[in-house]
C-alpha cells in the first residue's frame, strides 16, 4: 500500500499553500501464484530401465545421467517426482508420457498431485 498526498486548491483564492491536504490510498492487489504440480513416474515390472530413461531425456529436458539416476529410484522407491509444473504443462508431459508409451506398448505409468 502507498500513500500519496495531494494538495487541493482552496476554493475562490485559488492558490496552493493554504495547507489543506488529501491522503490519498492506492491499494495494489498481489497476484497469486498458480500452484504448481508434481509429475510422477511410476514402477512396473515391465518397462525396461531403457526406455524410462529414454522418456526422462525426452520429456523431462534430463540428460543421460539424471535420467538414469531418476530411473534407479523409480525403480528401487516405486515412483519418483520427475518435474514441478504448472497444472497444464503437468497435464500435457503426463498425457504424452501416457501417450509414448502406449504406442510402444508400454504399461509405463505417469500422474500428478498437487504439490502442498
């Protein structure tokens, strides 16, 4: 919030200076942030280790190393979060996840939650 004074003028004189004073509010409303979603890659036991590291490199931005370390904990914790987006850029890297694997025959699983 700020405050802004403002002189008035001081009806027939006409002249400023005669010390009559306005404040004036000017609120600015803070824009909320969207919130943001978690997208996760889940374990199965028939995707091969190749092919989630493949995804993560092609849809995650990962290069070869990050997207074999994420890869090793989707396997050993079950799931991963493998990106933070925005609600429909989440949505749109889970359909294609979802989409990719599907035409490769896949059971490859990708969701996402909202992050708290």
């Amino acid at each position: 919030m700020t405050l802004r004074y403002d002189r008035m003028s001081g009806g027939e004189g006409g002249g400023a200076g005669n010390g009559d004073s306005e404040v004036v509010l000017e609120t600015r409303s803070k824009t909320k942030r969207p919130p943001l979603y978690k997208v996760l890659l889940l374990n199965d036991d028939y995707t091969p280790m190749e092919f989630v590291v493949h995804v993560l490199e092609r849809f995650f931005g990962m290069n070869h190393a990050q997207a074999f370390e994420v890869m090793l904990t989707v396997h050993k914790k079950g799931l991963a979060v493998v990106g933070v987006f925005s609600h429909e850029i989440a949505e749109t890297k889970v359909t294609q996840v979802m989409d990719f694997a599907r035409r490769h025959q896949h059971p490859l699983q990708c969701t996402m939650e909202r992050e708290e």
